[in-house]
C-alpha cells in the first residue's frame, strides 16, 4: 500500500487522495463516517496550501499505534489566517498541529471497534428480545 503521494495541485489531482484514503481506510477497516472526516480533512488541508514550491503538496501516511497519522507537505504560510480550516480541523481529527510548512493530522482508530461493537451488542440484544418476545406471543396464543 502507498504510504506516500505527491499531489500537483495545478493539475487538480485531488481525485487521488480518495483513492488514497479509501486504500487505507479497507485496510484498517475504517467505517464511512470515519473515512469521510479523514478525506475532507485531507482534501481541505491540500486546498489551502499556496503555490510556493510550484504548487506541489506531499501526503504522508504514518499508521501507529495511536491512530492513524498523516503530514500534508506544502505552502502553508499564511495558515493562521484559515481559521475555517483550523476550526474544521480540529472538530474531524482527533489531533492537529500546524506550522508554514506542513499540517499534521491524527486520528485515533482505537475506540472504533469498540464503539462497533458496543452497537452490535445493543443490536443483537433488541434482536433476542424480539425473538423472545415473538416466542412468548406464540406460546400464549398456541
């Protein structure tokens, strides 16, 4: 799996940062709303970069323990005056840092299974009670 992508912003290749993203989010089994805070996360950070270094942004991916971890590489000069993105940012990914010259973004995958599993659980218990519930009525009326 590409670990990295280097992204011409004048070329308008932000169509690969969703394969990217969609690559990554198969192999960690990451669900869509999770992915959809990743990718605009993504693709905002790369909008926002200006043009110096020739409009050239580099995406890293960094998996670990905890999260999953990415480095937009660009032209962020004037980030502070982005107080949209920064707020957008800071509510999708569990963790951001930011300097002039990259936008660090983490997101924490360590409480997704759990909170899967969590809404099988209660699922699967609304299920049984049914069941029970349909086996009683027909025991009843039997």
């Amino acid at each position: 799996m590409e670990q990295n992508i280097r992204l011409n912003q004048e070329q308008n290749e932000l169509w690969r940062v969703e394969g990217f993203v969609e690559a990554i989010a198969d192999r960690y089994n990451i669900f869509n709303s999770y992915y959809g805070n990743i990718l605009i996360s993504l693709l905002e950070s790369i909008s926002a970069s200006g043009k110096e270094n020739e409009g050239v942004v580099n995406l890293q991916f960094l998996p670990d323990n905890n999260g999953l971890k990415f480095i937009v590489n660009g032209d962020f000069q004037d980030i502070n005056t982005h107080e949209n993105l920064l707020f957008l940012l800071n509510k999708l990914a569990d963790d951001c840092d930011y300097d002039n010259r990259s936008i660090h973004l983490t997101f924490s995958i360590n409480s997704i299974n759990r909170q899967l599993s969590t809404e099988r659980r209660k699922v699967f218990g609304h299920y049984l009670q049914g069941t029970t519930s349909m086996k009683r009525e027909k025991n009843q009326h039997g």
